[in-house]
C-alpha cells in the first residue's frame, strides 16, 4: 500500500501483488470472522511508529443515518468520522470481494485526519489512520485479544456512554 499525492488530494491505494493477495485470501480462510453485522472492531498499532502501542475502536455505522466512529484507549472523547467512500478493489467468484473505505476525521468542523480500511467480506484486513496536522501515517491491525462482549475489553469510555 502506498499514498498516491493527485490533484492536491490525499488518497489511499493498496497496490496487491498476487503474493499479496494470496495472504489475504489464505487469512480470510484461517482468521475467525468479525462480522460487518457486529460493525465493532477492536485494533491496535503496529509498533513501528512510537515505541508504545496505540490502542483504537472503531465502530462501523451500518447505514447512512447511523454514524461510525473511534475512540482511542485512555481517550475522554467518541470521534465521529464520515464514510468518504467505498470502493471495490479486486473482486474474484471465489473469494469475498476485497473493499477499501474511507472516513473523514473532522473535529469543530475542522478535517483532522484520515481513515482506510482494507477488507473483504466482513473480514479485517489493514486499516491506517493518517493525521492531517503532519500527515503520519498509523497503521493498525486488529487485536482479536481485545474482543469483549460490546466493546473492546480496554474501553471504560463506551461502558458508559455511546453516541
């Protein structure tokens, strides 16, 4: 996966070799499925950009009118994100259709960061958050670990309240 600069617009692309897609194929098979239905993800930093690990929940509204959402570990405040887009990426008769989709971060009206989420079906594949004061790019992967029975074991905030 790469970030592609066009017309003064950031965008995600994830670029899939076969080699690549065959690993997502292979971890479709073996991985336990999260399902879009639940609409709950449970993720967490790979290390590689601080030397603590960021801890995030993303909640996927399952429809327009339901909004979609994060909140991060020892965090006081649910952000809202919109859904930006949805895009098929590579489709296949025997395999789930692979699907990128973007959310816009705004708080007070301001656009302060990016969302990508990379998955087929209902399964989890990569997901990246792009911060727009500095452009860094956070990568995640989900934290089968961290599944409670609503929400991630970590999050004391959703426990008590919930947009």
């Amino acid at each position: 996966m790469h970030l592609i600069q066009k017309d003064g617009e950031r965008m995600f692309d994830a670029v899939f070799s076969w080699r690549r897609y065959l690993i997502l194929s292979c971890t479709l098979i073996l991985t336990p499925i999260n399902s879009y239905s639940e609409a709950k993800f449970c993720l967490i930093s790979v290390k590689e950009h601080s030397k603590k690990y960021l801890h995030l929940q993303l909640k996927v509204g399952e429809n327009s009118a339901e909004p979609s959402w994060v909140v991060y570990e020892n965090s006081k405040t649910i952000i809202e994100i919109k859904k930006n887009g949805e895009k098929i990426i590579s489709a296949d008769m025997n395999t789930p259709a692979i699907t990128k989709t973007s959310w816009i971060e705004e708080i007070n009206g301001r656009k302060t960061g990016e969302y990508y989420m990379i998955s087929a079906g209902g399964t989890f594949g990569e997901f990246v958050y792009i911060r727009g004061r500095d452009n860094k790019i956070f990568k995640f992967r989900e934290d089968q670990e961290s599944y409670g029975n609503e929400n991630c074991r970590w999050n004391e905030l959703i426990k008590k309240t919930s947009p």
